[in-house]
C-alpha cells in the first residue's frame, strides 16, 4: 500500500526547498518515480497577453511551433474550464470519481503510452498545466477514492506553488522597471554627453528586457537616424520600419510582434527611436508597456543632456569626476604657458590615459566605467599639488599642469601618480555588478616640460606623444617626451 502521508510529506518538502524552477521540477519527478514509475514531468504556464506557452523550467522560451502551440491548446482547452479534472491519455475523468470511473481510468493507465495531465489554476484562472509520463502500469494498480483525493490535494499544491513563483518573478520585474526608471533619471546628475549616457541607458533597459535586443538609434543633423548603441545592427527588417518613421513617430510594432519602434521624444521634437527585438517569441502586452515609459524616461534624460551640454560649454568642471573640463584645460594652459614663457620658470604637464578602459566598459559596463573615472580623479587630486591644475581632457584621458616644476620632479609626480592608480581597488558598488565591488586598473602616461618658445599645442602633444610611447612600450609606464626620438620616426 502507497505511504500517502509520506507523499504529502514529500510534496510539502519540496515546495518549501526548491531554490529555482529547475529543481521544483526535479524534486517532484523523483518524488513521483519512487511512488508511480513517472518518467517525465513538464509544466507549462500560459502568457494570456501573447497567448503562447512557457516551458515553466525554461520561462524565456516560448513554445512557437505551430503544431506544438495546437497540440497544447487541445489538452489545455478542456482544462481551463474544467479545473477539477484531468485527462489521461485523452481522456477527461474527475477527482470525483465512483467505481465505474476508476475501473476506466485504471484501463487507460495500462496502454503502452501513458500521458496525464493536470490543471495549474489560481483563484482567478487556470494558467497552465502539468504534463506526466509513465510506463505501462498494471491494471490492478493500487488507486481508490482515496488516492484521488490525495491527487487533487497535491495538484492544488502545486498550482499554489507555481503561482507564487509567476508572482514573485512579475513583482521582481516591477521591482526592476521603477530601479530602471529612477537609474536612467539619474544618468543626468553626473554625465551629459550623449556618448556615455546612450551606452549606459541601452545597458539598463537591456538587463531589464534581458530576453530581447535593444538598439538605440539618434536623429542626426539631416534628421537620418543613426545607430548610437550598440555597436552594430544587423537587422534588415528593423532598417526596413525605420525607413517608413515620420518626423512625429509613435509605437510602432512589427506584423509578427517582435520588433517593437519605441520613440524617444524631446520637447515638441524626436530625437530618436529605441528598438527592442524579442529573439524568442512575441513582445507581451506588459513589455510594451514598460518599454514606453522608458523610452518616455530616455527621451527626458537626453532631452535633458541636450539642454546641459549647451550651458556647460560655458562652464569650467567636468560633470563627472568634478576636475576642469576641456573647455578650461583650453585657457589655462594658454594662461600658464604664457606666464612660464613672460616670467621663465619651469612648466612641467602630465597627460593620462587609463590602460584598456573599453574593456572595462564592455565587461562591467558604462556604470561601472564612470565610477572608475571619478576613482582616478580622486586618485589625481590626492596625489598632486593644490595649485596644480588637473583636468579631464576627454574620455578616459587626463591632463595635469605642473606650475614651477623642473622634468625631473614631474616625473617623480608621474611615477607616483602610476603606483597610486595601480595599487588602488575603485569601488565601482553604485554600478551594482554581481561579484564585483571594486576593480584595479593601470595608467599610461607622458611627460612633457614646456620650451618657452613652442605653442601651447606643441606643449601638451608633446605629452600626448609620449603617452602613446608608454602605450606601445607596454602600458603602465611613464615616458619623458624626447623630441629626437621623434625626429628619428620621421
């Protein structure tokens, strides 16, 4: 005789241990093969916005073949209005059965192919069902009214187990939208330019719809659009619905569902489009709907940027790592240039450049990759003078003039400057990249010592010019700029 205390026992067990949906199903197949020779277990959940099934293991993958898609809606039809039932090996038989039930449904069980299954429903609905395979089982088979009754009990269990589950994971995702929603907001208190604010928004929405691909395509001078993000699209069919985009753009879907045109609206004008592409299946109904308010959100931070990029022009400090920008590196080294040349002293300039920075921008991210500049800057500011002048020359370059200083000591300043960046650990934990709280990087730099009679230009590409020496040197070094070197190259 069958343990039916132990089975609930069981059940209960791996309902409360299951740590994914992986091992829910795998603790209930093995469960089910001690007691009944089950060799097969599926679940498959509905998405009533799309209409198509989910492997519930599997919950990214849509079940497309048409054939497969008929043959599901043909055992699930009669389930959804009958969630006290279920059909084994095509036949519909209750929980609620007699003598003459179980008499049938004990010769069903006999046939060489077993099949069963089981509603999944909610209060609200039923929302998938539950695919059991087994061997031939012997007609005197040990089930009654008990058994079934231990059946529904069990599949009530696992329908609260499975929704829970489907719950949770649509909470998580709400969870997800408004951290995307405030993070793309807040793009804008620390960058500006559209070449690192792009990138970081494309990341953010991609890891929300992490089933699908997204592009972010910009409206250029002649009002073309142009792909920012990523780096390459090879999709005809979304270049063939950008070609058919008017000036004012709304959500546009593609016949099959999968391409979705999402604009990205400024003040009374379209400054692009984020495309999202479902490699999988159908864009739902809820995808759609979270992807134009992030869109809405995109179009306000670029809007926005748009907007502080003008008024920084004027400005003097970089937005994100709080050091003079490029416009004030501009007049300064003509200030200081002009005051070494008119009083003859010393003026020494370091450039920077961070050792294989795209790489830490394509593995962790654009987050990531800011925090590693705003780590530098703080490094450059606590390690040279408090009138030296340090700038963010652009990207993930670095320039520092060096007042009343000789070569030797601005090396000396360059040298130490190297070993800070190196035995730094930058904590990158605002990017929130899983296992990895800090990074180590390393620095390219050139030194340069102004010759009262170049220009400003000469000056600062003398610099530039050693730079790249350390860079084919071997990286994560320090060249003095030496005109005669250069003279020999050309």
């Amino acid at each position: 005789m069958k343990n039916y205390s132990e089975l609930m026992l069981n059940c209960t067990n791996a309902i409360i241990e299951s740590i994914n949906a992986q091992d829910f199903v795998d603790k209930f197949l093995n469960i089910f093969k001690d007691f009944y020779g089950i060799v097969q277990m599926n679940f498959f959940t509905i998405d009533y916005n799309t209409g198509m099934f989910h492997d519930f293991v599997r919950d990214w993958v849509y079940i497309e073949d048409e054939n497969t898609q008929k043959a599901i809606y043909d055992i699930f039809n009669p389930l959804q209005a009958n969630h006290d039932k279920f059909i084994i090996n095509g036949r519909l038989s209750s929980y609620e059965c007699d003598e003459n039930e179980i008499g049938a449904i004990k010769e069903a069980a006999s046939k060489d192919a077993n099949f069963v299954y089981f509603p999944l429903f909610s209060p609200a609905r039923t929302f998938g069902f539950v695919e059991v395979g087994f061997e031939k089982i012997d007609s005197e088979l040990e089930i009654d009214q008990n058994f079934f009754k231990i059946l529904q009990v069990l599949v009530l269990q696992i329908s609260n187990a499975i929704y829970n589950h489907i719950v949770k994971d649509h909470m998580a995702k709400a969870l997800n939208f408004y951290d995307a929603m405030k993070n793309i907001a807040k793009i804008i208190e620390s960058q500006y330019e559209l070449e690192y604010i792009v990138p970081q928004i494309g990341e953010m929405i991609d890891r929300f719809i992490s089933s699908h691909l997204i592009y972010i395509f910009l409206r250029d001078e002649n009002k073309e659009f142009k792909l920012l993000w990523p780096s390459n699209c090879n999709n005809s069919e979304i270049f063939a619905m950008l070609e058919q985009v008017k000036e004012d753009i709304t959500v546009k879907i593609s016949e099959d569902n999968r391409i979705g045109l999402f604009p990205l609206q400024g003040e009374g004008n379209s400054l692009g489009v984020l495309v999202a592409y479902s490699t999988i299946g159908k864009l739902s109904a809820n995808e759609i709907e979270y992807l134009v308010e992030l869109t809405k959100q995109s179009g306000i931070t670029l809007q926005r940027a748009n907007v502080y990029s003008e008024v920084l022009k004027h400005a003097t400090m970089d937005a994100l790592t709080g050091l003079n920008n490029r416009r004030q590196f501009e007049i300064r080294i003509k200030q200081e240039t002009s005051q070494s040349a008119r009083k003859n002293t010393n003026l020494c300039c370091i450039m920077l450049d961070i050792d294989y920075f795209k790489k830490v921008n394509d593995t962790y991210g654009h987050a990531a990759g800011d925090c590693v500049l705003k780590g530098i800057a703080e490094i450059i500011t606590k390690t040279v003078r408090e009138y030296d002048i340090a700038c963010r020359y652009g990207g993930e370059e670095f320039f520092i003039l060096l007042p009343m200083t000789n070569i030797d000591d601005a090396y000396a300043v360059a040298q130490r400057l190297r070993q800070n960046i190196q035995s730094a650990k930058i904590d990158i934990r605002e990017a929130k990249v899983k296992n990895t709280p800090f990074l180590q990087v390393t620095a390219s730099i050139g030194v340069n010592q102004y010759n009262h009679t170049d220009t400003p230009e000469e000056f600062y590409h003398g610099a530039d010019k050693a730079l790249y020496e350390s860079k084919i040197g071997g990286r994560n070094r320090v060249t003095i700029f030496n005109p005669e070197n250069q003279k020999d190259k050309e």
